[in-house]
C-alpha cells in the first residue's frame, strides 16, 4: 500500500554514492523523503517538522561509514533518533501494583479494544508476575459489555466481580475495592464505559470514579489505526482525568505505526503497551525500535549500517592492537588513548566506576590530579609536528623547548608524559609477548 522508503530513497541517493562527511544538502535532499514517508505513516504534520529539523542538525557533519551510502546513513540517524522520541523513561510494561490491592482504570472510548486488553492484561498479570487480579465491568449502559467481560474473565481463570442490575459505576467502584480488600487480592483492574465519542457526562463519570478509588495506574487504550484521532483523544483524556500510560491496540493491522509517534511528542505519556490480535496472549510490552523499523519500513538498512560501522571499528581497533604489541604505539596513539579517558568522565569517572575506588577518586582529585592534567597531555601532543607524533625518539631538547612553549607548559612536564608514553609502550610490547594463554596464567597466580 505504502511505498515503501527505502524506494523511495533508492532513486534520490543512486547519485550520492560517495563517502566522506554528510553535507547540508545530502541530508536536506533526504530528509524531505523521510519527512514524506513519516506523514504517510500518519504523525501529525508538526510533529513531523520537529523531529526532522532535530535530525538535520544532528546529521549534517556526521561522518559517513564506509560501504555504506549517504542516504543509509540518514536512515540509521532518523532511526535512531525516532527510537530516541518514542522510548519513555524507565522500562514500558512496568506497572505500578504494589500496596495491594492496586487499582487499575482502563479507559477509551467503545470499540478501542478496551474490555479485550483488560482481560489481556490481566492474564498477563496473573502468569508473568503471579497477581491475584479482580475484574470488574463499570458499563451500566451496555449490560453486554459486562456478560463480556465475565465471559473473558472465566476464560483466562481470573475473578470478575458479580454483576448487580441496576447499580452506579461509582457505586461497583466503591464495591470492587472491597471486595478486592476482603478478597485479597493484589490487583483490581475497572473497565469503565466508553462511548462513540468523547462527551461530558461520561468524562464526568470517569473523574468521579477515579477521584473513589485513585487508581495507581490510568490506563489509556486508543486503537492505533485511528492516527491523529488516538492523539487528539489522548490528550482530552489526559487533560480531564489524568492518565499514566496508554495501549495502543489493532497494530497487527496495517497501520504504519505514526500515532505512536505523535501519541509521544504530544502528550509525553508512556505508551505501555501494544494490543497485536483479538487472543488473549497478543499484547507486548511497547518496543520502540520495532515501531521505529515499522514507521521507517527499512529495518534492512539500519541493520546494514549497523554491521558496517561494527566491522570497521573491529578492524580498527585489531590493527591498533597488532601495532601495540609490536612496540609501536606513539604519541597519536597517547592521544586516542587520553581523549577516551576524557569521554569516559575522566579519571573521576574511570575510578568511581571500578568497584571500591571512589574513595580514591577523590584522593586522586586532592592531589591535584584532575581532568586538567589530561588536557594539558594532549595540548603538549598537539604542539608536536606529525612526523614527532609518530616518532617520539626523534624528541631532542630543543624540540622539547620548542614543544613545551608551544603547549604553554615546562619541558619537565613534557619529560612526565613521554615517561608515561614509554611505560605504556614497554607495557604493550610485554603483553604481546606473553601471549593470551600467558597473560591468564600469570593473573592467575
Ligand atoms: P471496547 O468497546 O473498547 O471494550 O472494545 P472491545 O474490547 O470489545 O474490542 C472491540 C473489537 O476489537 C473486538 O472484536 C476485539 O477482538 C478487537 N480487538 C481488540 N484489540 C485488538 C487488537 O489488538 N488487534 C485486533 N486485530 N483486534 C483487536
């Protein structure tokens, strides 16, 4: 039905085929397609503006992984960066059910899948984490909503709360925490009434039983064909009632995966799950990269971009280490080596990592041994000509001099770094000659 993206790109990036930085213009030319393509998967337009003006000013600049092309390459960083906007904070399918019995209110309105992924959920409350669940329907106007969800309930062996004609939502609220106290159980979990759309006195009704029971979790379910509908219903569910998660159901269907999308950038809240069939085993906890692949549908390219740049930092860091261990490591490889440890949060950040060494950590810092140190280590490298950085032997004293004011600093401290460096050096060489087999006998000793 779609075409596809990455057709789409093919014919725009068959002329961009060579390698170096991406340019402003690479990118522009291929954001315009991604930015087609995440309209037809149904996020909204400014949403869909945002996030590609976000990516621009990432991607321009960045360098492009061999054997792979410009226009892979956007693909994995607007990947990337769609994963980034979907994924919440903390882990999706958590759900708040301790101080039992917890209550959930499931929400949405009629034809949402509600009532199934109540059932649904708390099938997988019981299996998964061993919950003792009560269900109860809130649907006065529907009395089939409520044989539905006594049906489901005796289906996957969970208690549902007994129907009484006749009586008010907030009134079986007010019943299913006591019986979900004297029952004890860990869980009760409400299906309230959903309508066509949504209306006040149902809004009403809703607020009034969450403000009975306040429920831990408030349990959005839109249907995830719906698009832009599901955010906008989002957002006056959250604005009146307050909700803490939503469900996304029908994404087994062929829905591209956009109102998830936009469910995120604009209201901020988690989406929890996601419903996969009408069976009571097909909800999943909500995945962001596969809804990134689905939305994009080019799970092919980001893979090959990610296998790329895994080969060539292999291959990289295995000619590094052959160089090592024949005694040739010079002051470009002291470099890499200092900025790492910079990235790493410097030498606070490497020691507070390893068990028992945060206290000296801060010795190390007292001493006056800090991040400037390393700064200062790679300003002296840098204040040495190219042919000095690969040959240090070549270092005399009045290159030295020369290298030292360069940096701003005294030949003794360029003396300490190339102590360091040789140390390093003689150390690298050792471990080559001992071999791995060696190298684990001797720590074993
Ligand atoms: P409610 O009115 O919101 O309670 O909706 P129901 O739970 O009765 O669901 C309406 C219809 O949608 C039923 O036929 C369900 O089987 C179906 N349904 C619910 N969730 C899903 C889903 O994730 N995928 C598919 N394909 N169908 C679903």
């Amino acid at each position: 039905m779609f075409e596809n993206l990455s057709e789409r790109l093919g014919g725009v990036f068959d002329r961009l085929t060579k390698q170096g930085a991406l340019s402003e213009e690479d990118v522009k030319t291929a954001l315009r397609e991604v930015r087609v393509a995440l309209l037809e998967a149904d996020v909204s337009l400014p949403v869909a503006r945002d996030f590609v003006k976000k990516v621009q000013e990432q991607a321009t600049g960045q360098a492009v992984t061999k054997s792979v092309t410009p226009g892979q390459q956007v693909v994995k960083i607007v990947h990337d960066a769609l994963i980034d906007v979907l994924r919440g904070e903390g882990d999706p399918g958590a759900l708040k059910v301790d101080n039992p019995p917890a209550p959930i209110l499931m929400v949405g309105l009629q034809g949402s899948g509600k009532t199934t992924t109540t059932g649904k959920l708390a099938k997988r409350l019981k299996e998964k984490d061993g919950k003792r669940v009560l269900l109860a329907s809130l649907d006065v106007y529907r009395p089939a909503a409520m044989d539905q969800l006594a049906v489901l309930g005796q289906q996957i062996g969970v208690d549902t709360l007994p129907i009484v004609p006749g009586q008010k939502p907030v009134d079986i609220a007010k019943r299913a925490k006591q019986q979900a106290v004297m029952g004890g159980y860990d869980v009760y979990m409400l299906d309230t009434a959903g309508r066509l759309q949504i209306d006040e006195v149902l809004m009403q009704e809703v607020e009034d039983v969450r403000d009975v029971v306040s429920p831990r979790e408030t349990l959005l379910v839109v249907d995830g064909l719906t698009g832009q509908v599901a955010v906008e219903v989002a957002e006056e569910f959250d604005n009146k009632i307050g909700i803490s998660g939503v469900v996304l159901t029908r994404m087994d269907g062929d829905g591209r995966g956009g109102a998830a999308l936009s469910m995120r950038a604009v209201t901020g809240k988690p989406i929890k799950y996601v419903g996969l069939g009408e069976k009571m085993d097909a909800l999943e906890t909500f995945e962001p990269d596969r809804i990134a692949g689905r939305i994009l549908g080019m799970g092919d390219i980001v893979a090959l971009v990610e296998k790329a740049q895994e080969t060539i930092e292999a291959e990289q860091a295995e000619r590094m280490m052959k160089r090592f261990t024949k005694g040739q490591f010079n002051m470009n490889d002291l470099k890499m080596q200092l900025e790492q440890m910079l990235k790493m949060g410097g030498m606070e950040g490497i020691m507070g990592m390893m068990p028992g060494m945060g206290k000296m950590a801060k010795q190390v810092q007292d001493a006056g041994f800090d991040d400037s140190i390393i700064k200062r280590q790679i300003a002296l490298i840098q204040s040495m000509t190219k042919k000095e950085r690969a040959n240090p032997a070549l270092l005399q004293a009045s290159r030295k001099k020369r290298i030292a004011a360069g940096a701003g600093q005294q030949v003794s401290d360029l003396n300490k770094l190339l102590k360091m460096h040789r140390q390093m050096a003689d150390m690298m060489k050792k471990m080559g000659k001992m071999g791995k087999g060696k190298m684990m006998k001797q720590a074993m000793k």
